[in-house]
C-alpha cells in the first residue's frame, strides 16, 4: 500500500476517535517515511487531539520545512515560540501561538484558512471558528470538505451554526459521540 494511502486509512481511523490505532498506523507510516509530508502534518494534528502538544510541534515545524523545500532560519525561533507559549499558557497557548503563526502565512484558498478555524475551535472562540470556517467554505478550501467527520471540530458541533455550515457544503450532519 503506498504511503498516501496509508496516510489516509490512518486519517479515516482518527476520524473514527480510535486515536490509538491510528497511532499506530501512523507510526508504521514513519517507519516507511520519516520525513513523508502528509505524515508529519496529520501525526502532529492527531498528537494534538490526544493533548500531547510538545511532540505536535516539531512535526508542524519539519512538515513546514519539507514543503518549503528549503530550511528556514526563523523555524526555529518558531518551534521555540510555540514551545514557550505552550509552557507558559499550556494548551491555550498552543493554540494562540499557532494561530498567529498560520494567520501570518495564510494565503487565500490555503488549507491553513480551515485549520485557523479548527484551533479557534480548539482555543473555545466559536465566534472566529465559524468566521474562518464560513472563508474556508467561501474559498472551496479542501480541508471545509472534511470538517463534517474531524474530530478537531467537535468543539463546535454543538453550535447551531454547525448545521446551517454544513448545509452550505452540501452535507447532512454526522452525528458523533462527542465528549465536550
């Protein structure tokens, strides 16, 4: 099985909330291709659904790097950045930092336009969630695609704003077990 297909099958387990087996899958993946881009991006959003923020943010910095094709000389003040504000704030701070990170960077029609949105979500700002979600749909981000089965946006199904979005997209509602 090629490694995007992998990558995807442990995706689609993370979708399920078996966090564990996709783990596992995912750790597979890495023994295949350490450096495989859509692996080090889709491990270091599952680490953060699990809450294990400090492995997250080396994998967010060596994804930006393998798609950049080119070492930057701030991804590490970057890395540190997101690190200190993790340990100052915990997860609160994670999530600020990586917002101001990806706000600087997004460009119109990006994926990161969806991924703003899901670390409002995850900061508890449905307000800006929603904003940034309305812009991904707006733009026909890929990422609005899947927001329906990904757990990160489980912190705004509860919203009656999650409906009428989805709707937008063309999608009915996946009811899920959500643990808020």
């Amino acid at each position: 099985m090629s490694l995007i297909v992998r990558t995807n099958l442990a995706r689609v387990i993370c979708f399920e909330r078996r966090y564990d087996d996709a783990l596992a899958e995912y750790r597979r993946i890495q023994e295949m291709d350490a450096n495989f881009p859509p692996l080090l991006f889709r491990l270091a959003e599952l680490l953060e659904l699990k809450g294990d923020f400090a492995q997250a943010i080396p994998l967010h910095q060596r994804w930006a790097m393998q798609i950049s094709k080119a070492p930057t000389a701030t991804s590490e003040q970057v890395e540190e950045h997101v690190e200190d504000a993790l340990k100052r704030e915990g997860p609160k701070g994670y999530w600020r930092a990586r917002i101001e990170l990806m706000i600087a960077a997004n460009k119109p029609g990006a994926d990161s336009t969806a991924d703003i949105a899901f670390a409002y979500g995850q900061l508890g700002d449905k307000d800006k969630a929603f904003e940034w979600l309305s812009r991904a749909v707006n733009e026909n981000v890929q990422e609005s695609a899947w927001m329906n089965a990904n757990p990160i946006c489980d912190p705004l199904r509860s919203d009656p704003r999650w409906e009428q979005l989805l709707r937008r997209v063309g999608v009915t509602p996946v009811k899920v077990d959500v643990k808020q």
